[in-house]
C-alpha cells in the first residue's frame, strides 16, 4: 500500500506541475497496485485522480470510464455504511428486548421478596403490613406496567424505523441493480454491431484457409479489430488485404473509434479504389481526420495498424508477393525457419505533427511461409512472477517454440501463455494476433 500512495503522490506532483502525461503514468501505476491489494479506498481516489488527469489532458472518453468507476465504488461504500448501521440497530433492539425481559424477572423477584416480609410482620402489624402490601405492590405494578408500555413504544418505534431503512436499501439496491442492467443491455447490444464490422470465419477460411484468429477483448466490446477484403484482377490472379487494428482506448469508447476506422478502411478500399496498404493508410487517416473535425471539440483519437496484402498468382503457386504497411506496429514473418521482422512507420492513424506518407513494403515469399499481424495488448499484459509485462520478446520465443507443430498448436500455446501470465491479475488491454499462412 505504501508503495500505492507513494506513486499517486507522484503522480500529484506532476499534475501540478503540468505534467500530465508522467502524472498519468504513476496513477496508473498506483492504481494496479490498489486494485490487485483490493485496497477500495485507495483505488477510488486513483479513479477520480485518473478522471481529473484523463479530463485535463482531453481524453473525454477515457475520463469517463473512470469517473463511472468512481461514481459505483463510491456508491458500494454507501451500500455498506447503511448496511452497517441497520445491523447496528438490529443488535440495540436485541439487547432492549434482553433488558426489558430482565427488568420483568426483576419485578417478580421483588414481589417475592416482599411477600416474605410481609409474613414475618404479619403478626405485629398484620393490618398495616397489609395494606402497605396492596399499596405497594399496586404502585410496582403501574411502574412495571408504564415501564412495559415506554419500552413497547420504544421498541415499535426502532423496527419502524429499521423496516424503513431496509426499505430504502432495497430500493437502492433495486435501482443500481436496474441501471447496471441497461448499462450491460446496451453494451451487449454494441456487441453484436461491433462484430458486424468483423469478416466472418467462413469468409476467412475461404481466401485464406490456413490461419489462426487470437481475439481476446478486454471488455464486452473491443478497440481492437481485424479486417479483411478481397480484389480480384482476373480469373488468375487475385489479392486479399487483411488488417489489425488497435484503436485508441477499449471498452465502448475503442469500440466507437473501431467503427469509425474500420469504415474509412472500406472507403478507401471500395470508394476510392486503393489497393497498395501505404496508400491505403494514407487514405484511411484522411477520412478518419475528416470525419473527427466534425466535432465541436478537438478529437485526438486514431489507431495504430499493420495492414498486408496479399498477391497470389494462380499460374504460380509457390511464390507469392506481400506487400505491407503499419503504423506503429510491426509485421512479424515466418521464413526458411526463422522469425523476422519488418518496423512500422512511427505515427498513428489520426491527428500528429508532421505527417509522412505510410512506406509499402513488398516481400518475396513462398507457399509455406506465415504472417503474423498482431496489436500490443498480449506483450503489455502485467502478470508472471513480479507482475511485470510480458513483453514481445517472450512472445516472439512463444512463437518460435510451437510454430512448426501447425498453427492450431502454435494458437492453443499463445492462450495457455497468456492466461498463465496473467494469472489472476486483470487484463489490461484487448488482445489481437493473426497468423496467416501463405
């Protein structure tokens, strides 16, 4: 815990010091330390301090997703405060009922008592003793009696109250219960319009019937997606394009970016007729930059891709020609039994300074070889023994390990490895690796 608060309190250094981006990067630090210790407390205050940042640096979306947090951690411990105190009264009326049975027992005694008085004095003053006893045991019985009646009062009063309360929890409880339902009832529903933007199994296993789909959203719905198109030349030759993206964000917020990059990958596809995957990109964040400057605010989201194409030529089988483009992220082949590597252009999909043309590159490779297009979501997942990332490095050895026993075993083992990795921390952004083989 202390090494928890010690980050958000650098992460409050920063933020007054106007600097956001490292102020974002030890609250989120300090966040997965509170949320792995379960620490409620501290972790609320890490999920307002990550709005206040997410707010500041005009990330709406993401500042949003923490300040919905917030708001139902915050409303959890107002559940159980109201909780507690019912419990509490519960006990105190317990205890009065103890108390008003013990005062009773207390009467009789005395009754008793001064029965066993009255016939040792019946003789002297049997007469005066006598009617001492009706008098006084007629006053014990009206102060019993107005102690019962103040005690029932008391009594009736508390369990209309707790009744009352009960009844305020529940409708509490009912009302959270109603409004997570239609936040769940809405998301499921951007669900299946997000998968409407995803080429079908089938339709991949007929372009391209040796290939592998890892596809692991962090939530309900993702920001990362894949992509598929075909164009045909003629009868003997044809070219797919296939593409993974990762959208700014995940959750509903990345699902909206997907839908907006995935159109304007259609667009420049089918509208403007694009087929080399550098021109391609150059298009797509045209139409992605055109379609945020709608809004009366400055949009700074985008996505970072790695798009391949696919030549194959019918009169030759075994070689085939790949051309791709990336952004951000890399392309990973795998030829003549090793992995290799091609780097992306360093920039987004969207709004930056200084914008170059995305590069095409074209590889020469052969029936056999394999690609992998993938996102940052399986390399950046925290677990294992110190909780550090995974990294692409192990994620490469992973690969290399089990991709010449096919690619269905080489899929089974990446799952194992994460899920392994992970353990029981929580996934920390959407998962996408594709294995296409030539």
């Amino acid at each position: 815990i202390g090494e928890g608060q010690t980050l958000l309190n650098i992460s409050s250094s920063y933020f007054y010091l106007n600097k956001n981006k490292e102020a974002i990067k030890y609250a989120l630090e300090s966040l997965e330390i509170f949320e792995e210790l379960k620490d409620m407390d501290n972790a609320r205050a890490n999920y307002y301090t990550l709005y206040q940042l997410y707010n500041k640096d005009e990330s709406y979306r993401i500042a949003l997703d923490y300040y919905i947090k917030y708001k139902i951690s915050s409303d959890s411990l107002n559940n159980f405060e109201t909780t507690r105190l019912i419990t509490q009264k519960e006990i105190q009326y317990e205890y009065n009922k103890k108390s008003l049975a013990d005062s009773v027992k207390n009467i009789e005694a005395q009754k008793i008592k001064d029965a066993q008085i009255e016939n040792q004095n019946l003789q002297i003053k049997q007469e005066k003793t006598q009617r001492y006893a009706l008098y006084g045991g007629l006053v014990l019985v009206l102060i019993g009696a107005g102690f019962i009646y103040n005690r029932f009062k008391i009594t009736n009063h508390q369990n209309k109250l707790i009744e009352k309360q009960k009844k305020e929890v529940e409708s509490q409880k009912n009302l959270l219960e109603e409004k997570n339902k239609e936040i769940l009832d809405s998301i499921t529903y951007a669900k299946r319009l997000q998968e409407a933007i995803l080429p079908p199994s089938d339709y991949i296993n007929e372009l391209i019937p040796n290939n592998f789909v890892f596809y692991k959203p962090k939530d309900i719905v993702a920001g990362d997606f894949y992509w598929m198109e075909k164009v045909n030349k003629n009868d003997s030759f044809q070219q797919v394009l296939f593409a993974v993206g990762d959208c700014t964000g995940h959750g509903v917020p990345g699902a909206m970016v997907s839908v907006v990059c995935s159109n304007a990958l259609n667009r420049a596809v089918i509208e403007f007729n694009l087929i080399e995957p550098g021109l391609i990109l150059d298009k797509t964040r045209e139409l992605v930059l055109e379609t945020f400057s709608k809004s009366s605010t400055e949009v700074k989201d985008g996505m970072d891709i790695s798009m391949v194409s696919i030549y194959k030529d019918n009169q030759n089988t075994d070689k085939i020609i790949v051309k791709w483009s990336g952004a951000n992220n890399p392309l990973w082949y795998y030829s003549n039994k090793k992995l290799n590597e091609i780097k992306a252009n360093k920039q987004p999909i969207g709004k930056v300074d200084n914008p170059l043309p995305f590069q095409t590159h074209i590889l020469e490779l052969y029936k056999g070889d394999i690609l992998f297009l993938f996102t940052d979501g399986f390399a950046d997942q925290f677990g294992g023994p110190k909780g550090k990332k995974f990294k692409y490095k192990q994620m490469q050895e992973v690969i290399e390990q089990y991709i010449e026993s096919g690619l269905e075993t080489a899929k089974e083992q990446l799952e194992i490895a994460f899920l392994n990795w992970k353990s029981n921390l929580e996934q920390v952004d959407d998962v996408c690796i594709v294995a296409i083989q030539l």
